[in-house]
C-alpha cells in the first residue's frame, strides 16, 4: 500500500512536470533489487566457471609458449653443434687432403731424383766412352803422321840421292817429332 | 520511448527523457521492488552478453584463441593487469568482484547504445548502487585489514603538523563525497549521451534540417560508443584507486 501511494505520488509528480526519470524514486527499489541480483548472477558466472577457464587457458598458453621457446632453444644448440662438426670435419678433410699432396709430390721428387741420377751416370759413362774413342783416334792420327813423315822422309832423301840408312832417317824423323 | 514528432506541421514533441522510463514489462503500471521491468530485461541481456562473451567465447579453451576467445582474454588481461598495477600483488584476490563491475558496466553501456534499448547505467539509482558497495566494501577492508591506521589515510604526515588537522577535514571530506562523484560521474555521462542523440533525433522530423540531425546523430553515436568503455573504464580504475587506500592506507 505504501509503496503504491508513493508510486501514485511519483507518476503525478511526473505528469505535472516530465522530469528525469532518474530522480523518480519509486522505482530505486526496483531498480536496486535487480542491480543486485545482476551483479550476485555476475559475480558467480565469472569466478566459478569464466575467470578460472581464462586463467587456466593463458596459464596453458604461456607454458606452451615457454616450452616452444626452450625446444627452439635447444635446436638452436643443436644446429650449432652441428655446425661446428662439420667444420671440424672440413678442416680434417683439408689436412688430409694436404698430406696427401705432400706424400705424391715426395714420392714424385723421389722418382725424378732417381731418373735424374740414372740419366747422369748414363750420360757419364757415354761420355767416357767418346773420350776413350777421341783418344784412340788421336793415337792413330799420331802414329798415321809418324809413318807418313818417316816415308816421306826416305823418300825425300832417297830423291835428293844421298845413301841414307833407312834407320837412321826414321831416328831423326822421332827426334824431329818429339821436339 | 521513440520520439514521436509531428513533422507535418512542424511541431516538435521532444522526449528526450522518455527512453530512461521504468516500465514493467508485462503491463500494469505499479514498480514494486519485485516487478520484472525493462530493468530487468536490460541487465539479464547484459548478463547474457557477458556469460556469451566471457563463458562460451571461450568454450573451446583453444591455446590460438578464435576471435570472440580472444576478446574476452583481453578483457580479462585489462582488467588483471589495472587492477595488480595500481594495488599490487594483494588487491589480486579481489579481481572476480572488480571484473564483474567492469563487465557488467561496459557490457550495459554497450547494450544500452542498441536503438531502442534501456541504458541501466544512466540510472542513478544503479550507479550509486554500485558506487556505494565500493565506498562501503573498501571502508569495512580498510579498517579490518588496517584497524585504526586505516585513519591513516586521512592523516598526511608529509604536511606540516600546524597543517594537518585541517587537511585532515579536507581528506575526510573528500573521501565521503567519492561515491557521489564515482556514481554521478557514470550515470552522468550515459543519461546526457543518450538525451543529446534523442533531441537530435527529434529535429530529424524537420526536413531541413534532417541531414544535419543525421550527421549528427551519427557523430554522437561514435562518441558514445567511446564514452560507454571509457566510463566503465574510469569507473572501475577508481574502484582499484579506492582499494588500494583499503590495502595500504599510508598516504
């Protein structure tokens, strides 16, 4: 009854100057009952069942986003690892490589020396051989000239008339060569 | 709660104030405390739209979260972060009742912006409602958190001695005017929005004008839609003002 009274107080107050609605006080009531009951309504949706289900999904999400960020991290450490590997490999394979040349190009010293040396020991031996052959011809050049320079010496005195010895000519024709 | 307008012969009705009416909703004209009214519907569609928003947008608990999921992430993160920046790692455990303030407000602003819709936050009754929970929830923390330091609060020990008495009266003042200021400044905000769009709304009904009432129409539409989060913003960054003094009274 009450409240009607001041609801019939309030609409007449309303029809005789259409004020804010806001300042008609018979409906605070109203208004503050179901406030309330929206916010209790509110409040329970949001911390039983949505605030805990957000929680859980970002706590969810950043976990994952944390171990995503640890396994990159790891195949970052890997790849590194990796890396280094086979640069380790490359440079072993470089040494070897390197060694390898090494032992051809001894072995190829090695080989030419030995040709090298052989080469000369033939080429020393031929030329001892054409020494020995000039030798032998200069010999028999020399004995041809003592025989043509005896013979030409008889002949010469035997032409000239005189009665020489044939011994003595030859001595004479040594001793005229040998000085 | 439209404007009705009379164009033919240029008389204007305006009833700007018409649309913040309470009127119950299935007939009779009597608002007891209990009468299902546009109240009612209004806040239970605002309800609705936050248990869709907050509850089954993130149904899925997807870790990539779709659209909507993500929306009520963010709401969520706004809010948590606000409220830890401001009163730190203690006002955490309050975080369901300042986002269920915050949730309810922004989604009623929001709601309340659908033509033809009831705007529950232009009511004072509403806002002061809620404002008043704040004012007596932080003052009942603030002293069985605090006990007499809570007087704290009102006692500037940075000031002067010879000054402190009256910048205690200052402080005591200010301290019982803030659920008027945190109330009227939301209810405020959304009943002079809403009025304004109305009264441009009922100019439309002469031709000349009627492009210019349009334009304008649609350029307080956009400012409103700014002003609905950024009053449910103000309103629930004050709220974790006022809780951080219930938490750490020192000035």
């Amino acid at each position: 009854m009450a409240t009607e009274t001041q609801e019939a107080a309030g609409q007449a107050a309303e029809a005789a100057a259409p004020g804010m609605p806001q300042l008609d006080f018979s409906t605070y009531s109203n208004q503050i009952f179901w406030l309330l009951v929206t916010l209790v309504a509110l409040y329970f949706i949001l911390s039983r069942i949505a605030l805990p289900r957000i929680a859980a999904v970002l706590a969810e999400r950043k976990g994952a986003i944390s171990n995503d960020i640890a396994a990159a991290e790891d195949l970052k450490t890997k790849a590194a690892e990796a890396e280094e590997a086979y640069n380790k490999a490359l440079a072993e394979a470089r040494a070897e490589a390197s060694r390898i040349v090494a032992e051809a190009k001894a072995e190829i010293k090695q080989d030419l020396d030995a040709a090298i040396k052989e080469a000369d020991t033939e080429i020393a031996a031929m030329s001892a051989e054409g020494e020995k052959k000039i030798a032998e011809i200069q010999a028999n050049a020399t004995e041809s000239v003592k025989e043509v320079a005896k013979d030409t010496a008889k002949e010469v005195v035997a032409a000239l008339g005189a009665d020489v010895d044939a011994r003595t000519v030859t001595a004479a024709v040594n001793t005229r060569l040998k000085g | 709660m439209a404007t009705e307008a009379n164009g033919e012969e240029g008389g204007l009705a305006l009833h700007p104030m018409a649309q913040f009416e309470v009127t119950p909703l299935f007939g009779g004209d009597t608002v007891a405390w209990y009468t299902i009214t546009n109240v009612t519907l209004w806040m239970a569609i605002a309800v609705i739209a936050v248990t869709a928003l907050l509850v089954l947008g993130t149904s899925r608990r997807a870790v990539i979260p779709s659209r909507v999921q993500s929306v009520a992430e963010l709401a969520y993160g706004f809010v948590y972060k606000m409220l830890e920046d401001i009163t730190g790692k203690e006002g955490v455990k309050y975080f369901p009742y300042v986002m269920t303030l915050f949730m309810f407000i922004v989604m009623a602003n929001f709601v309340g912006l659908i033509p033809m819709a009831f705007t529950t936050t232009s009511h004072i009754a509403v806002t002061a409602t809620m404002a008043l929970l704040v004012f007596f929830t932080v003052t009942v923390l603030g002293f069985v958190l605090n006990g007499g330091k809570f007087f704290g609060l009102f006692w500037v020990k940075e000031a002067p001695l010879a000054l402190r008495p009256f910048l205690a009266i200052i402080e005591v003042m200010s301290y019982f005017v803030r659920p008027l200021s945190h109330s009227i400044r939301l209810g405020g905000n959304m009943m002079a929005g809403h009025a304004v769009i109305k009264v441009f709304a009922g100019f439309a009904a002469i031709a000349a004008i009627a492009p210019l009432s349009v334009l304008a129409i649609g350029a307080m539409y956009a400012l409103e839609i700014l002003v609905a989060f950024v009053q449910a913003y103000v309103f629930t960054i004050l709220t974790c003002v006022y809780l951080k003094d219930a938490l750490h009274p020192s000035h």
